[in-house]
C-alpha cells in the first residue's frame, strides 16, 4: 500500500509540472493527463459530436470561424504550450444560444448564438473566453478531478470505454465537460479580454455580450439554459471583467470586420434561417 502511495504522489508531482508549464495560465492546478492524451482524447471526442450534432461544413464558414479562433489563440504563444498545437473551430446548427470547448484544442459555437450577436466583437468575446478556457485546460482539469487516479492509471483515453462514454454523454447533454468553477470562469474571463485586447480588438464586446445572455435568460430562459448550466455568469462576473478593461492602456481596437455581415448571413442560410 505504501508502494502504491508512494507512486502515486510521484506521478502527481511529475504530472503538475507538465500541466503548470508556461506562464501564469492555470498556475498551480493539477492536470492528470498529457498535452498528447488531451488532443488524443478531443480527436475522438470531436469525431463523435461530428456523428451526433449537425456540424455546418461550408468551407466560408469555417475558415471565417478558424480565423477568429486562431487570432485569439496566437496571443497565447510563449506562454503555454497548448498554443502550439492544432486547434479547430465548428459552428453548430443549432437556435439555442450557447458556446462550448472540449479538451485538445476544439471549440463550437451554436448557430444561435452567431444571430445573436450585435458585432464582431462580441462574438469574439464569446471565442474568446472558450479559448481561453481550453488554453487554461479548465476542461482536462475536470476530468482529473472527477475521475482521478483512474485517469492516472490509464483507465481512460480509450482504455475505459465506459469512462469515454460517460465525458461523451456529458458533452452532448450540456456542451461542456461539467460544470466550470467559479475560479474558471474568472480566469476564462480575465485571460480571454487580455487576448482580445491583444489581438486589437474591443475587449468591451465581452462585457456587452455578456449581458445579452443575462437578458435573454430573463426574456426566454430555455433558449439559453445550456450555456448557464456549465458557464455560471453573475454580474460581479461583468464587474470584475469591466474593472479589468478600465485599466487597460488606451490603444486603437476595432469592434467590427468586414467579413462578419457575411458570416452571420452564410451561418443563417446554411442553418435555414
């Protein structure tokens, strides 16, 4: 038994350098699988919800999404290695409003949040803050604590079709895997406004669309509740992220594209709007 315990505590040693390596992303947090069994596991997990959900292929769509994706996400070079791997950018068909990210570098947005928003900056608001939890590996971190020693043991990743059954069923039913914390929605919020104000565009745009979702869930709240379900929004959540951008140094941002117009059209044509 002590053998046992012994290797355990060494491989979570081992293991929170991997997950800690970077910058002051996710700092302290443990992870118990690999960059490589992450992107491994979201390979497989994006092939399912490739089966199970209307994915919308039209090659304008998705590269006009990946663009957006990948402008966000080159602001997180040098400061974690997740930046360097692939990532991949979906949009659903689907009228509910909601967004969500799966571990190994894969976001989907709904059809129904695109309409929704009023600008280029507030849907990138919404891609955003999804990078930034994947960047964050919010999602990976659930898994290691719902399941684990089990995943340290490699009981999943294909070696427990059960266990891959049950994160698949999670992803599904809610689009996310679990609910996010309180911590992770704050470290989402405050990584995904610096990105954005990176990448030169409005971080505001978060803040506004923030509070459209707060409104449509009082105006129609079963076309939104998935998004709440895993992505709890307050309004200190707003204050803190408003406070955070009122002490940004000034600088020339944009909160609109030339290409977005077509984009929410192409999404409602091809969603049969």
């Amino acid at each position: 038994m002590q053998r046992m315990l012994g290797f355990f505590f060494v491989a979570v040693f081992v293991l929170t350098g991997i997950a800690c390596t970077g910058s002051g992303i996710n700092r302290g947090d443990i992870s118990l699988i690999s960059i490589d069994e992450e992107w491994a596991l979201g390979a497989q997990l994006a092939d399912d919800i490739d089966k199970e959900m209307k994915i919308l292929d039209d090659p304008g769509i998705m590269a006009y999404v990946t663009a957006m994706g990948n402008r966000i996400v080159a602001q997180a070079k040098g400061d974690t290695p997740v930046a360097d791997r692939p990532w991949t950018f979906h949009v659903i068909e689907d009228e509910t409003i909601n967004a969500f990210n799966i571990p190994g570098g894969h976001v989907y947005l709904h059809s129904g949040l695109v309409a929704k928003a009023g600008d280029y900056a507030e849907l990138m608001g919404v891609v955003s803050h999804e990078v930034a939890h994947g960047l964050a590996r919010h999602g990976v971190e659930n898994l290691s604590k719902q399941y684990g020693v089990s995943l340290l043991l490699g009981l999943a990743l294909g070696k427990d079709p059960q266990a891959y059954q049950e994160i698949l069923a999670s992803v599904l039913a809610g689009g996310a895997i679990m609910k996010f914390s309180r911590n992770a929605e704050n470290e989402a919020d405050r990584l995904g406004a610096g990105y954005m104000y990176g990448a030169g565009v409005d971080p505001d745009g978060m803040v506004d669309f923030f509070r459209v979702l707060l409104e449509q869930r009082q105006r129609q709240p079963s076309s939104i509740e998935q998004f709440f379900s895993s992505h709890p929004l307050t309004e200190d959540r707003i204050d803190n992220v408003e406070t955070m951008i009122a002490n940004m140094p000034p600088a020339s941002l944009t909160r609109t594209d030339p290409g977005f117009p077509g984009f929410q059209s192409r999404v409602a044509s091809a969603s049969g709007r």
